[in-house]
C-alpha cells in the first residue's frame, strides 16, 4: 500500500527529504504523496521513513491504493530500473 499524509500535516518539511523515491511533494495545502512512487520505503529501509520522522503522526496507509509486499517490491525495481535509464541517458548526452 502506498501512504498517504493526512490534513493534520503541519507542513513540518521533514518528510520530503527521506523520502528515497522522491514521491513526496508540497502539494497546495500541505505535502502530498504520490502513490506511483510510494513503496513504503520497501527496498530501501525496513520502515517507511517518512512516517519515522513525522511529528504528528499524520501518515497512515492510503486505503485507496492497496499493494502487496510483493507489488511494492516489484515497483521499486522499476523506479530504480528508470532512475538507472535516466542517469544513463543523462551521460550519453
């Protein structure tokens, strides 16, 4: 399942940063999370990093977008597969 950051966000700025697959953002009101990039930090840490350092609490699991460990894993393999196309792509140039 991807995360979601709930209204009680106090626009800290401390998720975005740890964030390994960059899926956080400012969004109008507060920071959004984009589900296409969340994998709970699955591939990269054992906890979801955002949700460690949040001081209120405010991000749960998003209901809307339910994803086995395994989906979760094979989306990570894919952004790090793309990340590594892009950077390749980026040297070539």
């Amino acid at each position: 399942m991807a995360l979601i950051i709930t209204d009680e966000c106090i626009n800290c700025d401390v998720c975005e940063p740890e964030c390994p697959n960059d899926a956080i953002s400012q969004g109008v009101e507060i920071y959004v999370i984009d589900p296409r990039k969340c994998t709970e930090c699955v591939g990269h840490f054992d906890k979801p990093q955002c949700v460690e350092v949040c001081p209120v609490d405010c991000i749960p699991v998003n209901p809307d977008v339910v994803e086995s460990p395994e989906q979760l894993l094979m989306k990570y393999a894919a952004l790090m597969a793309a990340k590594a196309e892009a950077a390749t792509s980026d040297r070539s140039r």
